[in-house]
C-alpha cells in the first residue's frame, strides 16, 4: 500500500493507548496522526504527557507529538470525512 490512512488515538496516554501506538507504529495500512488525552495532557508533548510503560522503546516521532484534548478531537471527527479512530 502506498498511501497509509491517517488514524488518531484517544486516551493515547494510557495503558490501552500505549499499545494502540504499539501495535499501529509500524502498521502497513495506518499511520499515527493525532493523539487525544485529558484536558491534564492536552497541549503537551506526549513524551512528557505519558509515562510508557511498555517494553519497547517509545518511538521518538510519538514522543515529539504534542497531545490534543480528546473533546476537539471528537468535534473533529464529527466535521472530517476522516473517520479512523481508536479509542482507548
């Protein structure tokens, strides 16, 4: 596939949210785009939002990526065609 799907991950900071970016940072067909987390985390860089607790390393695009509030992120989904969303 040449064109991957941009995807968003809501409650990227958390537990399910960290193996969402696991799992989907490397995927053929999906590329991480956006990230959404409390109102805490939002406007931060995920680096610093998140404490990762997996056993791989945190991909340093992930950690350069600044969070986004997971309400604006819900009024977008509503206004985009763009509809690929996991939600943790």
């Amino acid at each position: 596939m040449k064109n991957k799907y941009p995807i968003g991950i809501l409650g990227a900071t958390g537990m399910v949210g960290q193996r969402f970016i696991q799992l989907l940072e490397r995927h053929p067909w999906f590329e991480v785009a956006w990230l959404a987390a409390s109102d805490r985390s939002s406007g931060k860089k995920y680096g610093d939002a998140a404490k990762w607790r997996l056993d791989t390393p945190l991909p340093e695009r992930i950690a350069n990526m600044t969070v986004g509030g997971c309400r604006r992120a819900e009024d977008y989904l509503r206004r985009s065609r763009r509809r690929h969303c996991a939600r943790a």
